[in-house]
C-alpha cells in the first residue's frame, strides 16, 4: 500500500510540475519582480517568500526553489483533503495551491465538494478561482481550465501534444 501512495504521490508531483513548467516562467525567471496582484517578489517559477530583489538566482535555486514549493503545495493538499486521490486529481489540485495557496483545497467550497467524495463538483470548482485583485485575469482562466481538464482526467497527456 505504501508503495502504491509513492508511486501515486510522485505521478501526482510530475503532473503539477508540467503544469508549473507551463504557467509559471517569467520572462527572465532568474531576476525578481514584482507581482502586482500578490503584492510580492516572485522569482524562477513563482516562488515567493524570502525573495531578495536585488540579486540574480541561478538555475540550481530555481529548480531547488520548484521542487520544494511543489512538495509543500502537495504536502497541503495532502493535508487537506487526507483520502486516496487519483494522480490526475492531487496533480491538479498541487497545481492550483502552487499557484493560489492553501485557501483553494482548505477551508473551500472545493474541499467540501472532495470530503463528501464528489469528485465531479471538486474539479469542477477549479475554474471559480481564475481572479487576482478581484479581476478575471485570462492567464489565470486558462491556467484553472487545464487544471480542471486534468483533474477531470481529460487531459493528462494531449495537452502538452498541444503546445
């Protein structure tokens, strides 16, 4: 049983790193910047806490930086919604607390959706949560809208066929 939780806790981290690859590099990733709607220094693939705006990052803390920042996204999501989870399901929902925080899987209409094993309602709660500064952002649309088709196990693999 264990090694099955592995096997799926990893495929579930692969998936939200294909989808962290998708949305997250800035244009000189290496190199803070201010986000706006955060109110934040964001560096590499949208890590942000402890950021120092006046030096450049390198690809090893970038890669250092995604790796832990997913495991902690997982680690909430785990935490939780504590039941078994298909890849596609925990991959999705790592994705969207990566990019949103704890607030999208803890303490939501989505969580509740998933305790009551409604899976259909929980993936489908994804794209409610597409605003930054009370804005619809089309980034943000687009970002939840392949977080909902993964979740809903419709696009785990041909999305990326597609870029």
């Amino acid at each position: 049983m264990a090694a099955n939780a592995r096997l799926i806790g990893g495929a579930a981290a692969l998936i939200a790193a294909a989808l962290v690859a998708k949305y997250e590099p800035a244009p000189d990733q290496f190199k803070p910047y201010w986000d706006p709607y955060g109110n934040v220094w964001t560096v590499c693939d949208g890590h942000t806490g402890g950021v120092d705006p006046n030096r450049i990052y390198t690809a090893d803390e970038c890669k250092a930086f995604k790796q832990a920042d997913i495991a902690t996204a997982q680690g909430i999501v785990n935490q939780c919604l504590p039941m078994p989870k298909l890849p596609q399901i925990e991959g999705a929902l790592t994705d969207a607390t990566y990019n949103i925080g704890r607030s999208v899987v803890c303490g939501s209409t989505l969580q509740k959706a998933a305790l009551a094993n409604d899976w259909p309602a929980a993936c489908a709660e994804l794209t409610r949560w597409d605003k930054a500064g009370g804005r619809v952002l089309p980034g943000l649309t687009r970002r939840r809208t392949d977080d909902r088709a993964v979740c809903e196990g419709r696009a785990v693999l041909d999305m990326w066929a597609k870029q």
